[in-house]
C-alpha cells in the first residue's frame, strides 16, 4: 500500500562515495585509452627512428661477410649471423628501411585509390555505381596472393613492382568500406542541403563528406599499412622480390632458403617476424584507440565491466539487487 | 484509507533502482511503492524518462546492466522477485506474470516461426508438444489472428498482428498479472483501437489483473481501475481513474491533462508543462517538480513532499496538501 | 534467389576476369613459354617438332582473337596442356592430386577455424567482464599480429624440428603409399596437424572477434530481453535466440574470408612442404611453367568461387528474410 512506506528526506540516502568515484572513473577511462595510443605510438615512433637513421645505427654493412655462418648470439654478434655469414642485428636495423617505406607507401596508396574509386561509386550511385561496384567485387573476390604471385612473376623485381602490384590487387576493400560509408553520409540532410545551394560535386565530396569519414579514413590507412607490411613481407618470403636487397621479408627467405629450422638457427628468422609483429601491434593499438575515440558504445562497455567489477558483482542474465545496509 | 479485503497480488515497496554511468549512478527510480489488486487494471503514467518501463523490467529483473536494483522489495503472492536467484526466477517467469513489449517488431526472434516462439515457452513448462500446439491454435483465435500466420515468419506480418502475436505470446501460460509496457506507442491510432479493445475483453474472460504502462494519459482513462502518476522517479499522484480526471490534485497530473487534446471534449487551449525533465544525476533539491510547477512554494525547494492521503483512497505528493 | 543469383554472377564474371588474365600476361611479356621450354631441353628439338609445340600451348600467329577462344575451349575441356618444368607430364594430373591435398587442408583449417572461434565467441560475450572475455581477445588480437608464416616457422621449429612431436613436412609419411588404411589415414592426419594447427591459431582469432562482436550487438536488442522473460534456460537464449542471430552476419564475412584463408594457404604449403596447388604454383613460377601455372591459378580461383557458392547456399537456408527476395 502506497501509504504506509512513507520515507523522509533524511532517511534518503546519504553521499555514496561511488558519487565521489565517478570523476575518478572518467580519468581513469581517459587514462587508459590514451595508454593504448601512447603504446602504440612510442613503438611506432621507435621503429621509424631506427629506420632513418638505420646507417648511422647499424653495426657495419648488412651484406658483408662478418663471420662464419649460422653462429648463435654472442658480444660480438648481437643477434648471430646469418646463413651467408652475415650480421643479423645489421640487417634487422637496415632492412627496416624497405619494409617501412613499402608498407607506409603501399598503405598510403591503396587508402587513396580506394578511396577514389569508393567515393565515386558511392556518391554518384547509378550506372557508375553498379560498374565500379561490380569491378570491385571481382578484385575482392580474386584471391589476393596467387593473382599477386601471377603479377609478380611476369615483373622484374624490386621496390617498384611489388608497390604496383600490391596496391592493384588489395585497393577493394577499403573502396568497398569507403563506398558504403559515403553511401550513407550521402543521404544526411547536411550533404542535401549543400545539393540544393548548388555546390559542385567535386567540393560537396571534399568538405562535406570526406571530412565526416575522417576517422574511418585514419583507421583503414593504418589498417592497410600492417597489411602492407605482412604482404610484402610474405611476398618477399616466396621470393618474388630481389633477394638481393636487405629487409624483413628476404631475410626470412634467406632463412628458409637456407634451411635455418633444419640447422636449429632460430636467430635468423626470429627477429625479423618479431619486428614486424611488434610493428603491426602497435598499429593496432593505434587503431583501438582512435576507435574508442570515436564509438561512444565501446566506451560504456568499457565502463560498464569495470563498474560491475568493482562492486563485486558478477554479470549474470538477471537484474543484480544489492541492499544499502548490505553495501 | 481502503484496506482491501483479500491480500494484493502485486506489492511493490520502496522500490530503488539506479543505473551505473560515467557521470555517477543516476537513480532512475526512487522509492516506488505500489500494489496491484486481483482483477484491477493499474495505470502507470508519466513522461519518456521518468522511470515507469525501468519498473516494468525490475519487476521480472530483465534490467540490463548498467541497471542495478539497490533496495525495496517486490511482492508478488508471498514472493519476493528481488530475493529469488536465476532458477527461482526462471520458473517465476511468465507463468506468474508476463509482458507485453513496447515495440513487438523487435521483440520477436526474426528468425524463428512464430509458432516456435509461442510454444517454446510452454514446452519449457511442461506441455507436450501437441497440446501446445492446440493451445497456440486457441490463443491466435482469441485475439483474433488467422491460426494460419503461426508458420510465418516476424518480418512477414503487420506491425499490428505482430504486437497481437506478443500479446498471444504473453498470455500463453496464463498469468495472473500481465504487464502492458507502453503495448501501443509503435502502431497507428486504428490500430492503437482495435488492441486495446481486444485486451480490454480478453482481462473480462481471462480475469487478469494489468498493469498499464504508458505517457498517454488518455488512454487510461476508459481503460484502467487505478491510476499512478510519476515523474523523475517517483510516484506523485495515485488515486481511482474516474477520481484522477475529476481531481487532479498534483499540479503535474494537471499539467499532464492539459496537453492533451480531447477528440470529444470542448475546445480549449493546450498547454505544455514549461521547463523540460530534470537531470537525474542531480535532481533538484525538496520537490523534484518545483522547478516546473505553477504552484511552487518556498518549502518545495526546501523539503520534499510525502505521499499523503488527501482523501479516502486518493493520494498525492505535494505541499499543496 | 535473387541474392543467389546475384552473387553466382560476380562468381562468373570473376572467373572470366582470370581466364582472361591467365591469358593475356603471358603474351604482354617478351618472349614464350615455348622457348623456355626449348632452353631446359637444351635445344634437342627439330623446327617441326618447335612448331608442334607451339601449337600446343597455344602460341601460334592466328589473330589473337583466334588464340582467345582457342584457349578458352581447351580450358572448358579441360585440356591445360603439358607441363613444362615436368614435360612431358600433363597439367591435369599434376594438379589434380595437388587440388585434393589444398582442399583436405582448407576444409580442416576453415572449418575447425570458424566453428571454435564462433563457440568460444559466443562464450566470451554472454559473460561480459568475466576471465575469458578479459584475456582471449586481446591475446588472439596479439597472435594475429605476427605474420602467419612466421608462426607456421616458429611451431615447425619448435614443436617439428626441436621436440620432434610432429612431422616437419609433406602430406604423409614418404615411407608409406597412399591408400584407405588406417596408417595411412593417420599418417596424414598426423601431418595435418602443425599446417591446419598454425592457421587455426590465427584465424579463430578472427572468428572469435567478429562473433563477440555481433553477439553483444544481438544480446542488447529487444527480443532477447523477451526470451529471458519468457523464462527460457539460458542456453537456449544463448544458442537459439542470440546465436542463430548473431552467426548470420559472419556468415557473410565467413564468405568472404574463405578467399583470403585459402588463397594465403600457399604460404603454409610452403612453409611445410605441403604438396597443395600453392605449393605447386610457386614452384611453377619460379620454372617459368606457364601452363601449369594458368592452371593452377584458375584451380585456386575456382575453389575459392566454389567454397563461395556453398556458403550463399547455406546463409540462404539460415535466415528467412533472404528468402523471400
């Protein structure tokens, strides 16, 4: 009966300190996601470092005979050498220098071309659409790595080849992640509004709907990068690149060329995989956070977990019911 | 005050609930008490936000986190919801008390039959699947759907026939109290019509007892026994339908009436209530209401007001009385 | 069937798209398969019998046209033409045992892959914050990080060439001959092991977060909150309510990583010496064998384009709003 609880105002209930912990929650949220970038960050800006500076760092020529072959870690050789007799640490640093450059520039350039293609196709909708679409499914339906070994064997190697044929046969999806999400700025009223005043195709698509997608641009550029790296690294490792050359990839070819498993010599192809982990890590990292920066929902999730965890209670399906005088 | 003769079905007491967000715990409910007589229809009324779906849910703890119920009790037959673990409440559930969704569009698995999604529940109970089946046959008949849509599929039926399938769902084992949350905001007004008469003659065959949840004071008047209004969390006015429109005695109940229009009625001017919903992080101090309220008195921000007993069965919260 | 219609021809336009390819990049690069060929048999061909070769492989001074649909009948036949790097063994049959091993090895892998990582998906994302949800995704996300075949190297040397558990390549046991016994069968089923286990371990990865993904999408929605309120036992809100929802979006996206899963899988082939087509195109490419080449490469596209097809059908079968259009 409505009448008989009858509660005061001071019977309500007094200052919680989990009143004086939401501030502490926000700080503490802010905190973390900053963490993951800065992570990210601090590695990335490690490795690019390393790389610029890659002759000044590296201890003597990737390519000389230093020592006999397969020699394990020691104070001479940091990281051992190679199955020719060569430095490792040597080759880890100066190879950098090509598996950063191909993966930031491939990345960069499948980002811009799928978004050219992206773009058109989703802002202009129609005839246009259909065929660019259609061309983009067949790319995307293609399996990447034979039609990239295909390419790469008709072509001499070298840097420029394996960026040709990288960019031309990974730009489908992001053209398609690009395409659809154009699809749907192209329908706020924002874009209408500017239709209607009689703003030109090319300015509509530049200051309204390009700077909308900002963060999803950033993402699948980082996103393509770590690709980048991973399929010029693997194309390297089947040996469609000029072997000659120092970076990630051909070391690990030289590894397994060199049967480095059968002899045991594990420092050879360790590092090299290792970076490129490390490098692709980070970028995730980076991803996430500009991520959270961006979702407000994967936010309160985040919060709502760590909320449940400190009130000791465990998520099951049902309501919780806690009691003050229990509290 | 009326003491009635035979024990409440439904009594809720000192009902809190709060929920966990970045900013704080916001209390979305604030010591609601209520009860729900055998065969009465109790209307729970107020605006989007003021808590009365997130009563609906704490009833049959279906809140979702970041939900937390954190005191009251919630008396149904001798039981209380709030105390029962996950086994207790799955056996409670629906037999006992059941809901109607807002918006059955989604409250119906799109990739199940329809009939599936009906009979599921009894098969758990304990029906064997033909009589079941019989019995979904016997439900559609009864809120008036062609047995044969129990093979389509969600997507493949009317907004209205879906909220009926909801409703033939949630009248499936029978129970004693069955809780309407908001049953016809999503459907066009014939439709709004046609469902509530439909309810309106399946309480006088089935003898249910209701719990109404709605904004649309209107709606509540031809429909309910009893009415509750809330705002920001509590329960301001509570009184006999008939007696409520006659008498609005909260200055909120009678902002309410006067924004909407009625078709029948004489003409008059509609006014809304200035000012808009209070932050339910900080409320405001005393009444919750006084920012709004035309009657406000120095003490409304100071203290704020107890449910009192203006008259036999009909009370409100206000320093009015 | 509009959806399946749709989607089977972008599967032939896809198709046609690599004939033509196939076709095309042998021709735009100087010189011909045929004089490679000539240089391995260091020159023991009389000008006929050149010519007679040439014919072969399709490289004669008809319009190119002509050579166009030439080539085209003979693929539709089946006809791939000789080997050149294993002259004069036919194609066909080169790639025939080679399409089986690549097909035992993707099915484990695809299936194993997706099944596990949905399941432990769908775990991890009914208890939110629990220990599992903590911990698998940021460790997969981890793992997934290294090149694939960097984990492939890793296991074979730790688990194949240091512990000696596993084989360290092939398809089976080279002391034994194919055939349906049981040491046969569990010869390969041994050497299966490290192959399908690396990419596994990578790709559930994948699988897990897409499905907690979708999962914690479904679970907020209205009629899970109806299912619990009906009182159902909990795996059956999990399994048929949340999951058979959640599951179709993957679906899609299982589609479209069957391309990546199986096209990458010339990588493990080659880490583990696993005689599948990717094995064999590699080899191919570096000996310049055009032919065997076109047709493994049309092999791996039409797997792919098949595996595809399989999974409309079934996604069609899944859910009853694809149906009616």
């Amino acid at each position: 009966m409505s009448a008989s609880m009858q509660i005061t105002p001071s019977e309500k209930t007094p200052a919680r300190p989990e009143r004086a912990q939401s501030a502490q929650l926000e700080f503490f949220r802010g905190l973390l996601s900053q963490q993951k970038a800065l992570f990210g960050i601090i590695i990335l800006a490690i490795f690019l470092l390393v790389a610029i500076f890659a002759p000044v760092i590296s201890p003597g020529d990737p390519t000389r005979y230093v020592g006999r072959q397969n020699q394990p870690p020691s104070s001479e050789h940091w990281l051992g050498t190679t199955g020719q007799g060569q430095d490792v640490l040597a080759q880890v640093i100066v190879g950098s220098r090509i598996s950063l450059l191909v993966g930031f520039t491939v990345g960069l350039l499948i980002t811009l071309l799928g978004l050219a293609i992206g773009m058109t196709a989703g802002y202009l909708g129609g005839f246009a659409d259909g065929l660019l679409n259609v061309f983009t499914n067949v790319f995307l339906i293609i399996p990447a790595l034979p039609l990239l070994i295909t390419l790469a064997s008709f072509l001499p190697p070298g840097i420029v080849t394996v960026t040709f044929v990288l960019t031309i046969t990974s730009w489908a999806w992001p053209a398609r992640v690009f395409r659809s999400q154009t699809l749907s700025l192209r329908e706020k009223d924002f874009v209408f509004a500017s239709v209607v005043s009689g703003e030109g195709t090319f300015r509509i698509i530049f200051t309204e709907i390009l700077p909308n997608m900002m963060s999803l641009v950033v993402s699948s550029f980082f996103g393509n990068v770590i690709y980048a790296i991973g399929a010029d690294v693997g194309l390297a490792f089947l040996g469609f690149e000029n072997v000659t050359t120092v970076s990630w990839g051909t070391m690990l070819y030289w590894s397994q060329n060199n049967s480095a498993l059968l002899q045991g010599a594990w420092w050879t192809f360790v590092p090299p995989g290792l970076c490129v982990a490390l490098v692709a890590f980070a970028t995730t990292m980076l991803i996430y956070a500009v991520d959270e920066i961006t979702n407000p929902r994967l936010k309160t999730e985040k919060e709502i977990s760590s909320v449940l965890k400190k009130f000791h209670i465990t998520a099951r399906r049902s309501t919780p019911v806690i009691h003050e005088h229990a509290a | 005050m009326n003491t009635p003769p035979e024990p409440a079905l439904l009594d809720v007491r000192d009902l809190r609930v709060e929920y966990l967000t970045a900013r704080g715990p916001v209390g979305a409910v604030d010591g609601v008490s209520f009860t729900v007589n055998p065969g009465e229809v109790v209307g729970l009324a107020g605006e989007s936000g003021s808590g009365k779906s997130t009563i609906a849910h704490a009833i049959l703890r279906i809140l979702r986190p970041p939900a937390l119920i954190t005191g009251g009790e919630v008396i149904f037959a001798g039981r209380d919801t709030l105390k029962m673990d996950e086994a207790e409440l799955e056996s409670f559930r629906w037999s006992n008390i059941s809901i109607v969704f807002q918006s059955a569009m989604n409250a119906l698995n799109p990739v199940l039959r329809v009939r599936d999604q009906l009979i599921d529940v009894m098969q758990h109970h304990g029906f064997p699947k033909d009589q079941a089946n019989k019995r979904a046959k016997d439900l559609f008949d009864l809120i008036g759907i062609d047995p044969q849509r129990l093979d389509a599929y969600p997507h493949e039926l009317s907004g209205g026939m879906r909220q009926r399938a909801v409703l033939a769902i949630a009248l499936a084992l029978n129970p004693d109290l069955l809780i309407l949350d908001e049953p016809t905001t999503a459907l066009d007004v014939v439709v709004q019509k046609d469902i509530l008469y439909k309810i309106a003659k399946l309480r006088e065959v089935l003898g249910l007892s209701i719990l109404f949840i709605t904004h649309d004071l209107s709606l509540l008047v031809e429909f309910s026994t009893r009415i509750l209004i809330m705002y920001a969390g509590e329960i301001v006015e509570n009184a006999p339908a008939h007696e409520l429109f006659n008498q609005p005695l909260h200055p909120y109940t009678v902002g309410l009436m006067n924004s909407f229009p009625s078709i029948s009625g004489e003409k008059r001017r509609l006014t809304g209530i200035p000012g808009s919903p209070p932050d339910m992080v900080a409320p405001p101090t005393g009444c919750r209401f006084h920012p709004r309220c035309p009657k406000a008195m120095p003490i409304c921000s100071q203290t704020a007001p107890i449910m009192k007993a203006v008259s036999a069965d009909h009370s409100a919260a206000c320093h009015l009385y | 069937m509009k959806y399946l219609l749709r989607h089977l021809g972008l599967y032939l336009v896809a198709i046609w798209v690599s004939l033509t390819l196939n076709f095309l990049l042998p021709r735009t690069m100087p010189g011909d398969p045929v004089t490679a060929l000539i240089g391995r048999m260091h020159g023991k061909f009389s000008p006929e019998q050149i010519e007679a070769l040439r014919k072969a492989y399709g490289f004669t001074n008809a319009p190119i046209l002509q050579q166009y649909f030439a080539y085209l009948s003979h693929v539709l036949t089946g006809d791939f033409g000789l080997s050149i790097s294993a002259y004069p063994a036919k194609v066909s049959a080169i790639i025939s045992t080679a399409l089986m091993w690549t097909v035992l090895l993707g099915i484990v892998t695809l299936l194993v892959g997706f099944v596990l990582g949905t399941i432990l998906g769908v775990i991890v994302a009914w208890r939110r914050g629990g220990i599992l949800d903590s911990v698998l995704p940021s460790l997969f996300n981890f793992i997934g990080s290294f090149p694939y075949f960097f984990l492939a190297m890793l296991s074979l040397f730790i688990l194949g060439f240091l512990l000696k558990w596993f084989p360290m390549s092939h398809a089976y046991s080279d002391l034994l001959s194919p055939g349906w016994t049981w040491e046969f069968v569990g010869s390969v089923a041994l050497h299966l092991v490290l192959p399908a286990g690396t990419v596994i371990l990578v790709s559930v990865g994948g699988w897990l977060i897409g499905m907690r993904s979708t999962m914690i999408a479904v679970l907020a929605e209205d009629y899970i909150t109806m299912a619990e309120a009906k009182g159902l036992p909990q795996w059956q809100v999990m399994f048929q309510y949340a999951m058979r929802n959640a599951i179709l979006p993957n679906f899609t996206q299982f589609g479209m990583s069957i391309g990546f899963i199986l096209g990458g899988q010339i990588l493990t082939e080659i880490v583990f010496s696993y005689p599948g087509l990717g094995f064999y195109l590699v080899r191919a490419v570096t000996a310049h064998d055009y032919p065997l080449m076109q047709a493994l490469f049309l092999m791996i596209t039409v797997a792919i384009l098949i595996a595809n097809l399989i999974v409309d059908l079934l996604y069609v079968r899944l859910d009853p709003r694809v149906r009616v259009s």
